[in-house]
C-alpha cells in the first residue's frame, strides 16, 4: 500500500512540475517576442510598445508615441514576430505527431514528403505560371497568394499520394511503409525540382532560391489571417489526439487493442500534419528542424505524455523560431540571413548528436 501510496503522491507533484515548466516556457516567449519586436534599426521600448498596442485597442495612454515608430511595429515588426510564433507552433506540434507515429525521436515533419511536395509546388508556380495562360488567370485572381496557395496544394497532394502508396502494408499496422514511400516521393520530387530549376531563368533562380532557404519577410497581416484559418483547426484536432498519441508510443497495435480506430485515426493525424506543414512552408519557405528539436526539449520538461508535450512542444518551437529570426536579423545587418539557414546551421548537429546517442545506447 505504501508503494501505491507514494505513486500517487509522486502524480500531482510531476503535473505541478509540468504546468510549471509550461509557465516558465510561456513567460520566456513573450519575453523573447517583447524582445524581437523591439530590435531593429527603430529601436522600440517595452513602454512604447505598451502604448501603441493600448491605443490600437482604443483605451487612452498618457504619452503620446511616435508614429513612426507605430508604422514599423503594427505594419513590420509584429506580424513577422506574430508569424514565427504561429509557424513555431505548428512545426513543433507536426513533430510530437509524427514522432509518436513512427515511434522513433528521430522523425521530422517533412518525413512523409510535405515538404518536398510544396516545394515543387512552389517552384512549379515560379517556372511555369508566367507562361501557362490559365495560371496567369489564377494569378491574377490570388494575387500574392497564388505561389503559397501552389506550395500548400503541393504538399497536400504529396501527402495524400504517400498515404495511397502505402495503405496497404499500413493497414497491416506497417507504419514504416509510409516512410519508405515519403523517402521516394521525396526524391522524385527533387528531381522534379531539379529538372524545373534547371529551366528556370535567372530572376526565376533567385525566386526559387530565397524561397527554398526559408524567410519570415513576408508576413503581414493578411497572411496572418489565412494561415490561422489553416492551423487552429488542425491544432485543435491535434490535442484532441493527444491520448491516442500515447498510445501510439506503445505500438499501433496496443493502440488498437485500448480502443482506438486507427483506420480512422491514422489518416486524420497525417493529414493534420500535412495541413500543419504544408501551410507554414507554404508562407515562408523551407524552414527546416523545428519540428524535430522541439519535441525532444520539452521531454526533457514535462516528460513524454501529450496533454503536456504538445503545449510545452509549441512553446519552445515558437522559442526557436524566434531566436533564430533575431539571429537572421541581426548577425549581418542590416542585410538578412535566410532564417532557414540558422534553423539548419542549429538544427544539423543537432539531429547528428540525437543519431550518435542512440546509436551509442545499443
């Protein structure tokens, strides 16, 4: 008894520690969002950014701010910081998912080829929409949409073509099949890539290669607007998962033994990772290891249960992203660095030190 007894008092103590860690995690985002929003070349104080967003809200401030500085916070600096966060989260959540369905740390959003899919999407849109009569008339129609709206079909088709090619054996609960069939997607679509960069000319060239190392210049407000209507959605059915994300640890067959339809299940969770990833590479690009960092630091917090990963998960990649985008403003200012540039020069050894700890514990 005593044994049950020290069990269940060791329960609420490791869910205090958890919200805790939670907390600390969300005090450091916001922190770290008061921060970026501040830098730049118009350097803005907490205080002024207090008062600007208060009089946007309409309540009354006792100082007058300047309205330069105003322009650059609500028009620049806070939809690209707000763009981080949400393209964070959703990296960050896309991991916990896929990591859980193949029961292997080493697994990244991109494994089932969403990533390559919209980035064919994307190129295919650069190389081929200026000389294609109907897709100048979807251009039109899109505006600065239609090459995002390109990468994020791309994703999906490539998403819903893996899942076909491989639903047989993962019918028989041969997860690994999917990522036998994201593995080859993946390079045929670079090939593909290849062969139209290969024809592109060069303004198309310098298109495709800023849009391939990843920026979160594009942000405004009205991206902002369709990425959300793409991701709340998905997020939602994401934490809804979050117990048969658990069981998912255990092995798709236990999984299915303690009730869950994973003929059903399965193809909701890849397609909320293929809305989740499609959408945010489809506004800024390959910006890659987000979702693979993420999940694995906030184990190292809260433990390997969803209902508390996914939250702290979030956190940290919209802490990630942040950083690495005060990083890319910064190190070679007052030009840029491709923020997925930083991702990967962090991401990197970190997924080889992640590769040399498991191989070193067998």
């Amino acid at each position: 008894m005593s044994l049950r007894g020290d069990g269940a008092a060791c329960l609420p103590a490791r869910d205090r520690a958890a919200r805790s860690a939670v907390m600390v995690l969300l005090v450091a985002t916001l922190a770290t969002m008061v921060v970026s929003v501040g830098m730049g070349a118009v350097s803005i104080s907490p205080l002024q950014i207090l008062t600007i967003l208060l009089e946007q809200i309409g309540l009354p401030v006792a100082d007058a701010h300047d309205p330069i500085r105003a322009a650059v916070l609500l028009d620049v600096r806070l939809p690209r910081v707000l763009l981080a966060v949400i393209v964070g989260v959703a990296m960050a959540g896309a991991g916990a998912a896929m990591q859980a369905l193949f029961r292997n740390p080493l697994a990244d959003p991109g494994i089932v080829g969403v990533s390559s899919g919209a980035a064919l999407g994307a190129v295919s849109w650069i190389v081929l929409a200026g000389s294609i009569a109907p897709l100048g008339a979807v251009s039109a129609l899109l505006g600065h949409f239609a090459q995002p709206a390109a990468a994020f079909l791309g994703g999906l088709l490539a998403s819903l073509i893996i899942y076909r090619l491989a639903r047989f054996a993962i019918i028989d609960g041969q997860t690994f099949m999917l990522l036998l069939a994201g593995i080859a997607f993946s390079a045929l679509a670079s090939a593909a890539t290849g062969v139209l960069t290969f024809i592109a000319d060069d303004q198309q060239l310098r298109s495709i290669t800023f849009w391939s190392m990843g920026s979160l210049g594009v942000a405004g407000w009205a991206e902002i607007r369709v990425l959300l209507a793409f991701l709340l959605p998905a997020l939602a059915v994401l934490v809804l998962m979050s117990r048969l994300l658990d069981a998912l640890l255990l092995g798709e067959a236990v999984a299915g033994h303690l009730g869950f339809d994973m003929a059903r299940a399965r193809p909701a969770l890849i397609v909320c990772v293929a809305v989740l990833v499609g959408a945010s590479v489809a506004m800024t690009g390959m910006i890659g290891f987000i979702g693979l960092m993420a999940p694995h630091i906030a184990r190292l917090f809260v433990g390997a249960g969803h209902r508390r990963l996914l939250p702290a998960a979030a956190l940290i990649g919209a802490l990630l992203l942040l950083l690495a985008d005060m990083l890319a403003r910064t190190l070679a200012a007052p030009a840029e660095v491709p923020v997925g540039l930083i991702t990967a020069l962090i991401g990197g050894p970190f997924f080889l030190a992640l590769l040399y700890r498991r191989l070193g514990m067998r």
